[in-house]
C-alpha cells in the first residue's frame, strides 16, 4: 500500500507541470478568439466614445486586470480563416519562447492604441483601422492554434 501511495506521489509530480502548461495553453488559445477576433465587428454605443475604448474596457474586464495595454490588435475576420496559418509554424520566435509565423493575407485590423495625452486614472485609445499582414504565435509547431498577435507587417 505504501508503495502504491509513493507511484501515485511520483507520477503527481511527473505528470503535474505537464497538466499546468496544457491548462495554460488552453486558457491562451480561448483567449485568443476571445481577445483578438471580432467578427463580425462589434457596434459599441456612443458612450464608450470610439470602438477602442469599448474593445479595452472587455478586454480588460475578462482579463481581470485594471492596467491599460499599450497597443492591442484585433482582427476582423473568421476564426478559420486565421486559424490555418498556425497549422506548420517553422519559426521559433526565442523573445516570446514560442513558435511563430506571418500569414499569407493580409487581413482587417483595428489597431488600438493608448492615448499618451490622457489622465494617468484613464485608459482613453485611438483607433486605427488597416488591413495587413499578422505576425501570430502558435501553440506549436505542427497542428497549432493562435495563441497571440505580436505584430503586423
């Protein structure tokens, strides 16, 4: 018995940091599609004053987190259609410890990035809206999901 409750305590130890990245991974390929795509794209009301504003105040509602991004890109296209440039990413992009890529079509983007002109209790942004190339981290190499937008080209 006690040697069966030791393998148990082992294959815990073995199997725990496996089942916390996965975890991990999960939580970073939903919030993806919850925090980077927006399509069809979103009406919100005048109150917000600008869809940048509206967007960051969501994006900083499920993320829990009262700090204002720098800049955050959110694409306006099917899920899909982002999705497949993941699928054999051959770069490793050592700064994010991650695998990379560029996509093959530009796609359309809302640039949102934070005022610098604002009060320091506020997070205002400007929106600009382009239609450009993704540099996107993957899960993986191989079969990947999107994980991240850290760039555009």
């Amino acid at each position: 018995m006690a040697s069966d409750a030791a393998s148990l305590l082992v294959l815990q130890l073995v199997l725990q940091p496996t089942l916390v990245t996965g975890i991990t991974i999960q939580t970073a390929i939903k919030n993806f599609r919850i925090l980077h795509v927006d399509y069809p794209m979103v009406n919100y009301p005048k109150g917000f004053h600008g869809y940048c504003n509206g967007l960051m105040a969501y994006v900083r509602g499920k993320l829990q987190d009262w700090y204002c991004p720098k800049i955050h890109y959110v694409v306006h296209a099917p899920f899909e259609s982002i999705q497949k440039f993941c699928k054999y990413s051959e770069s490793f992009c050592e700064n994010y410890n991650e695998y990379c890529t560029l996509t093959q079509n530009s796609f359309p983007i809302t640039v949102c990035t934070l005022d610098h002109k604002q009060a320091p209790t506020s997070c205002s942004y400007n929106s600009t809206l382009t239609n450009q190339r993704l540099y996107l981290l993957c899960s993986r190499k191989h079969d990947a999901e999107p994980i991240g937008v850290i760039g555009l080209y």
